[in-house]
C-alpha cells in the first residue's frame, strides 16, 4: 500500500485496471472485504439515480447521494466492470489530475472510494458497467 490508499496501482495511483470474465471480477471485488451493494450502471430511467439515466456525472465519491448514510461511510473500495461498451467516459481525479478511462467489454477499474472522486462525460447509450461497492473488513 501506499499512503494508506486501499488501491494501489502500477505508479502509485489509487486504481487499478482489470480485463476478464465478469466472474473473475466479482471474486477479485469479493476479495477486497464484504460487499456493501452490487448494480447496473446505464441509462435505464429517465428520472432518479444519476447512475441509472443518460446525463454527465460530476466528480463525486460513491455514496455521496445514497439515501442510507450508513452505507455510504462502508464504500471503501469500488469496482466497475464493463459489459457493454459504449461513447461515455469514466474520469478519475487524483491530486487535482485527471484520468479517462473508456472501458471497453470485459475491462474494470477498481479504486479507492476516500482517495479518489469519479466523473463521467460522454453518451451513456447502451453502456453497461456492473458496479460493486465494497467496505473493508478491518481486523
């Protein structure tokens, strides 16, 4: 680990970039703690949860419009794994420097949830990401 991040990527970021089957995925997250809540990202509504509606996304931290608060304080780490790509783009924010990321299928981002805020821009259309938020057992 590094400065305390959850995640620790290849330069020391607090993500990581993962490729395979969405099962792989599901037991590389499970691995991480015990999961808070597992959904679909897309534009499957026209009201509601931004995560489910074809509009930009501002940089935010997971949980941060969650209606249960005490969920939204056990989103340590979070995963996205794409199963339909599509135009839009994950951007991560580090040090005021930002990241994008197009995930195409079978591709995933795991990052640290505290470290790290998260946008997205572009179409969603019929992007597809499963999205897992997990809380850290501590022992």
């Amino acid at each position: 680990m590094s400065e305390g991040n959850v995640c620790v990527g290849t330069q020391g970021q607090p993500w990581i970039t993962t490729s395979g089957s969405a099962d792989a995925f599901l037991l590389n997250m499970l691995s991480w703690g015990r999961p808070v809540e597992t959904s679909l990202v897309g534009a499957f509504d026209k009201s509601g949860r931004g995560s489910r509606r074809d509009i930009p996304l501002p940089f935010h931290r997971d949980g941060d419009y969650s209606k249960d608060v005490s969920a939204k304080h056990n989103i340590d780490v979070v995963g996205l794994h794409c199963l339909k790509p599509g135009k839009a783009v994950t951007l991560i924010k580090y040090r005021d420097k930002v990241h994008s990321i197009r995930l195409q299928k079978g591709q995933g981002i795991i990052f640290d949830n505290k470290a790290v805020t998260h946008a997205r821009e572009g179409d969603v259309g019929d992007r597809v990401l499963l999205r897992v938020w997990m809380e850290i057992i501590k022992d």
